[in-house]
C-alpha cells in the first residue's frame, strides 16, 4: 500500500515538472522564433546551423556522452519512439546537442549517438558557441566537480519539441509515460 502511494506521489511529481517545464517554454517563447542563429558541428564533423531545424518538425535534446542515467535513456526512449510511429514521424529529425564539448568531439558524438539510432544526429561545437546555442533555448547546464578528478554535467532533461519553422511546441519531460510521449511526437508530425 506503501509503496503504491509512493510511486502514485512521483509520477505526480514528473507530471508536474512537465508541466512546469512546457508551461515555462511556452510563456517564454510560444509563437516565436526560438533559439539563436549558431554555427557548430554534426557528428560527421559538417557544420550544422539552425537551419537544420526548419523544414520538418524536430526533437532536440541536450546532454553528455558521459552521463550515467538521463542521456542514454532519453537517446534510447527518443530511438525507441521514432521506430514505434514508424511512418507517422518520418518527417520527425532527432538532435543530440552535447553541453560537455570538450569531451564529446564529433568522432565521440558519432560513436555514442550511432548506438542509439541513425536518425539522432549528434551536434557538438566551440564551447563558447555551444553554450550560446545552449542558452537560447532555455537550456540548463552545471559542470560539477565529482571530487576525483573528474567532472559531471547537470543539465536539463526533457527533450524539446519543434515544429517545421523551428518554433517551439512542447517537450518530453524525462521519465514520461510512452504513450503520452509517442502522442506529442504523432502530434508533432501531423502540424509538421
């Protein structure tokens, strides 16, 4: 009974913070042109600007090769989705963008995203740059000190929605239900 009430209280709490997380995307930039114009790097090591976000609809998520959780369960829910909606989405192009540059160069991008799905393309740049582009959309990020010598990321973890002129047009938030998630997408393809 316990633990019912206890997994009952945390799905309200992911709703919520999904809520939350559109709620606050949507009053900052609903309607409008979103993001900076940037210049940065495909894991092919091509450049890629926002232009590759107009034209279709588009999910774009920002995270680390060498996070330990978040990203390669977003990666692999986001793969598993695409494949799920099958010709529904086939319009729907899926971005990788890396908050830890330094480490995740285009060669580490097209590795660890190549794992996942070919139809992630992993983005990666100039720190400065990808920062700035980081920043534009409203992203989150932390390095972190984890005390040994190395470092983590702490970053924003839902995965945002665009639609074929690069507006913004929701999110999935981390840990959401599949369906609710595979609903936005469909949605996401039939407003293209």
């Amino acid at each position: 009974m316990m633990r019912s009430i206890l997994i009952g209280i945390l799905v309200l709490m992911a709703a919520g913070i999904g809520w939350l997380t559109f709620d606050w995307y949507r009053g900052h930039y609903g309607g409008e042109p979103f993001g900076a114009p940037f210049a940065l790097t495909d894991q092919k090591g091509q450049p890629i600007t926002e232009a590759a976000f107009r034209g279709h609809p588009s999910a774009v998520f920002f995270g680390f090769t060498h996070c330990p959780e978040v990203c390669p369960t977003t990666l692999f829910e986001l793969a598993g989705w695409l494949k799920t909606i099958g010709d529904e989405g086939k319009d729907i192009h899926a971005y990788f963008v890396s908050i830890d540059p330094a480490r995740d160069t285009p060669d580490v991008m097209n590795t660890y995203v190549s794992n996942f799905s070919d139809r992630i393309v992993g983005i990666s740049g100039d720190p400065d740059k990808v920062y700035a582009m980081a920043k534009s959309f409203g992203i989150y990020w932390k390095k972190v000190d984890t005390g040994d010598g190395d470092y983590t990321m702490d970053h924003t973890a839902s995965v945002l929605l665009l639609n074929s002129k690069g507006d913004f047009a929701g999110t999935i938030a981390y840990g959401e239900n599949a369906d609710t998630a595979m609903t936005k997408l469909k949605n996401l393809a039939a407003k293209g």
